[in-house]
C-alpha cells in the first residue's frame, strides 16, 4: 500500500517522510488505513518504498499492485490536478466512514468529492456492487476505469463481457479503458449493442480514442470533450477521392430515403387525388393498364404517382393528335407529338395543360439539381426524360412511332427533346373498340373543349373547368 497511518492519526506516506525514519516506526506506530493491523516499511534497491501486512494478515489493501496499476493511477492523478488545480487530489485515499479505498480520489472546494477506480484484474460482481453502492451511500461521484490489459485477448468490434464489466457498463454506458505503458490514451467504448440470441456477447458500435489532455472529467463523474462537447467517435483522416466516395454515397442514401418518403405520400394521396378522378371520368378504372402504368426510373421527380401524371400526359397530348388525326388527317398530312411543345412555354403552342402539372407537381429544387455541367453522375432524370423514355415504352406497345432524328436523340443537356407519331391502326384496340368508327365515337365522347387559354370538360352541359 502506498498510504498508512500514525498511531498518533496523521496520515503517513514514504514520499513526505524520510526513510530512516519509517523505519523506525515500522511495524509500532504504523497501522493500516482499513483493517488497523499494524504494518511495516519496505524498501530497497529493487523495491518501492510502500507498507505492508503481515503475511498472515488477510486484508485486501496488502494486496501486490502490478506496474499498469501503477502507472495508470499517477497518470490518472495528474489529468485530474491538472484539470482541478484547486483541488485537494491524492491516491490510495482511505474513507473512514464506508472503509474502502479509492485509487484517484478529489475534494473540489466546495467539499465535493470524486474518486476514480482504475480496475486492471477481475473483480467479484459482487464485490464491485458493493463498492460501488459504498461510494453511493457517501454521496461521492465514481468513474470506473479498466485497464487495457484485461481486453488483451478481446476485440473490441465484438466481444463477451464479464459480470463485472457489464455492472459497470449498465451504470455508465461506457467503458474506458487505459493504456498507460502502451500509448497513454483513453480508449472509449460508446455504443454497446447485445448481440441477439447471446446474454454476454456484445458488438461495439462506436468506438473513441482520446488522449487524456483532450478529455474533461466533470464534478458529476461524466466524461466531455475538452470544449464540453459529448464524446463521439473521432473521423479518420480520408483522402480526396475517399472524400468524394463518402459525399457521393451520402447523397444517394439521402435520395433514397426521399424516394421512399414519396411513394408513401404519393400512395396515401392516390385514390382522393383530383387527377386520379379526371382519368376514371373518362377512361373508367383502367389506370392498371400498361399505358398508364409504367415505372420509369426516376420518377420521384414527380410529388404524384406515375399513373396519375402518365394517364393525364396520355390523355390532354396524345388523345388530342389522336383525335385531330381521326378527323381532320388526310393522309399526307399527319400529327406528330413534338415534347419539346409539350413542355416549354410557346406562344404558338400554348394548348398545353400538361405544362400545370409540371409546375405543381414536380419538385423544382430537385428538377434544378438534375443534369448540371460537368457532372457525371446525376441524382435522377430530368422531366423531359421521363416523358421521352414514358413515349418509348408505348412505342414498344405498339402505340407511337419514335421519328426523332439521330441527330436531335434525347440528350442530357436537355436541348433536344424529341418526336413521336400516334399510330390510329393500333391505337388500343382492347381499351377502347376494335374498329376505326368505334374509336372516334369514345374519343368524342370524353372530348376536352380549350377556351381562352384553359382546359373545359366539353361533356357537361354546363363547361367546368379542370381541376387540376
């Protein structure tokens, strides 16, 4: 022990007091802090200066103290009285009233105390519940410390914890280990995880490791960073191009996580939505059908599903050059559907509901994100992709031609755009009738009536406007 006391009640210790004179009170005026046993003096070339029992004395303060222990606490003591200068900070501190005693113990001027324990061998759990409980019952802070040595053999990613380990994992939810002959720093075990189906086995989540000079300890026993910030795993130094790989996974799984948000909303808005009613109006419950229903890859730049905005595409674009080819083609002459009319703002062009549904329904900071120079990767398509790639699904059909030139092909710039012909020969046979008098009179029949720059449903008596 490093520590006794004088039969006169001063505490004795052998870095205050001369070596001639301990002694001569060796072994008469020299008693043990916890059992009063007298004690002796020991020390020599090979030896520290300390006390100890009898050898049939059976008390735990003579227990041998191995090197790590050693040098653990006085590292431990000099964080804590650089820390808390003004405070009153010593080792092997004997308290009288629970009879046990602390490895680190510090009084703050306010007469709060905390101790540290720095554990480097098993310990009985019942023996730690005991001290911890002792320290409890006295009203002082506590902070246990393990040595490193005792996960020597243990990973930390993946490990089995002992009782007493986990006794004091549930009280802190830490577990601090030291290396104070290796690298003299802190390693912090944060996040804790049972490893399911095992009671003792643990995986380790995240990890810290600080040196001491970087750490604040404070009154209440709990661990911060220096500037009173909460631990957290320190970031590794990556490199550029580990940097980008980083940003470029970060956003994907941020895209993701907004792609999964939107089809929740887009399925909880789907029945009662305004758009979904303009198509069953006029084309019943079909919007299962392939020519409303296909999913294109990047369609979350679309805030509604994608039969809603396909079967309104199909029918204010398509079913008008239909119905414009039906009546009024004469063969030389044929109705093309140009997208780039369909979306950009011309004057000459300006029968276009389709244009509103963009407007209020695509996502305008994402749409402006899409396709930047210089990038190579893109987070999603641009609106005039999905509605070319939306065009070529139906072509594969059998529903339009791609008469696009090689040279005007769809492009990411977003300049060139596209066109299509409506075939009338295979326009949805099984949908809407089998032959050419039968397909005019339904189209008619679900007519649209455009007046004065808006859309009217021509089937009331009375033109309502559409809701879009």
């Amino acid at each position: 022990m490093r520590q006794c006391v004088h039969g006169e009640g001063f505490s004795v210790d052998p870095q205050t007091h001369s070596p001639e004179l301990l002694r001569t009170w060796s072994g008469k005026q020299l008693f043990c802090q916890q059992c009063g046993a007298k004690v002796i003096f020991r020390h020599g070339q090979l030896v520290t200066p300390h006390f100890a029992h009898v050898a049939s004395s059976c008390c735990d303060a003579g227990e041998p103290e191995t090197a790590e222990h050693k040098a653990g606490k006085q590292l431990l003591v000099e964080w804590v009285r650089e820390l808390y200068p003004a405070n009153h900070t010593r080792q092997e501190a004997y308290l009288e009233e629970i009879g046990q005693r602390a490895d680190v113990l510090t009084i703050f001027p306010n007469g709060q105390r905390l101790c540290i324990e720095y554990q480097c061998s098993r310990i009985e759990d019942k023996a730690l519940r005991k001290r911890i409980e002792g320290y409890d019952q006295a009203q002082i802070a506590q902070i246990w410390i393990i040595g490193k040595s005792v996960f020597a053999s243990r990973s930390v990613n993946r490990f089995r914890l002992q009782a007493w380990e986990k006794t004091i994992w549930e009280r802190q939810r830490l577990l601090c280990l030291l290396d104070p002959l290796g690298r003299k720093r802190l390693d912090v075990l944060l996040d804790l995880a049972a490893v399911a189906g095992a009671k003792t086995l643990f995986s380790c989540k995240r990890r810290a490791e600080w040196e001491l000079s970087r750490l604040k300890l404070t009154p209440e026993a709990q661990l911060l960073q220096a500037d009173d910030a909460p631990l957290a795993a320190e970031k590794k130094r990556q490199s550029p191009q580990a940097q980008k790989t980083s940003r470029r996974r970060a956003t994907r799984g941020k895209a993701a996580l907004a792609h999964k948000k939107t089809e929740r909303e887009r399925e909880r808005e789907f029945l009662a939505h305004p758009l979904r009613k303009f198509a069953l109006a006029r084309v019943g419950d079909y919007l299962s059908h392939p020519l409303f229903n296909q999913k294109l890859e990047g369609d979350q730049l679309f805030a509604i599903d994608h039969r809603l905005w396909q079967s309104y595409l199909f029918l204010t674009e398509i079913h008008k050059v239909y119905q414009r080819k039906a009546v009024f083609a004469t063969g030389t002459e044929i109705p093309r559907l140009f997208i780039k009319h369909i979306l950009t703002k011309d004057d000459r062009f300006f029968e276009r509901p389709f244009r509103s549904v963009v407007t209020r329904y695509v996502d305008q900071r994402l749409a402006q994100t899409i396709r930047r120079p210089n990038e190579r990767e893109s987070p999603g398509k641009a609106v005039h992709e999905l509605v070319y790639e939306y065009f070529c699904r139906l072509e594969a059909l059998g529903f339009l031609r791609n008469t696009t030139p090689d040279k005007e092909r769809i492009s990411a710039s977003g300049m060139l755009y596209g066109r299509f012909d409506v075939l009338f020969d295979r326009f949805c046979p099984d949908l809407f009738g089998h032959t050419e008098r039968e397909l005019v009179a339904f189209f008619r029949q679900h007519d649209l009536c455009y007046l004065n720059g808006r859309w009217f449903d021509k089937k009331q008596t009375r033109k309502t406007p559409l809701d879009v």
